[in-house]
C-alpha cells in the first residue's frame, strides 16, 4: 500500500544518493578542469586592452559567455559593457539594457 510506496520510493533515492556520491568520489579527480583558465586568461586579455567605458560587441556564444561572466561576477571592469550581437533583434533585449545605457 501507501507505506510500501513511500519506503520503497525512500530506499530508491537514498540508493541514488548513495551511488552518485560514489560515482563522484571515484571520478572526480580524472574530471577536474579547475586548472584549465585558457578562457579565464582569453577574457582578461581583451578586457585589459579596452578603453575606459568601452562596449564590447559579441557574436558567438565562447567570447560573449566568457566575458560577461568576467564582467559581471568578477567585475576587474565595471566600466565595460559587453553586447551580444544577436540578442539585439529581440523585443524583451531593448529594455534590459536601459541600466546600462540610460
């Protein structure tokens, strides 16, 4: 009945959790990249060349995800706007960017 479903949808995720620590605990250390910062050097680059109050204009995903990133939760330069191109032909793109643009 309801108990049998409630132990057995318990012994199923406790199962789960089990087994996805494991995984984890067992391949973690093949699948760390926190030491690769080839984006991370790429973004202060461009950043470190720009001049002040600069608008930085993207067009793909890697250099845009990459700098805004930077920008945004690193902030070395909040004086920097980064644009992605294609974002600009949407309705909603044109209000979101008042803040920046007042």
């Amino acid at each position: 009945g309801k108990i049998s479903l409630r132990f057995d949808t318990k012994m199923a995720t406790a199962a789960f959790a089990v087994l996805s620590l494991f995984q984890i605990q067992r391949n973690y250390s093949s699948m760390d990249r926190s030491y690769v910062t080839v984006f991370q050097t790429y973004a202060e680059n461009v950043l470190k060349n720009l001049p002040p109050n600069a608008t930085l204009m993207t067009n793909d995903d890697m250099n845009c995800n990459t700098l805004h990133y930077l920008v945004s939760c690193e902030n070395p330069r909040p004086d920097i706007n980064v644009l992605k191109i294609p974002l600009i032909t949407y309705d909603w793109w044109k209000p979101m960017q008042l803040e920046h643009f007042p």
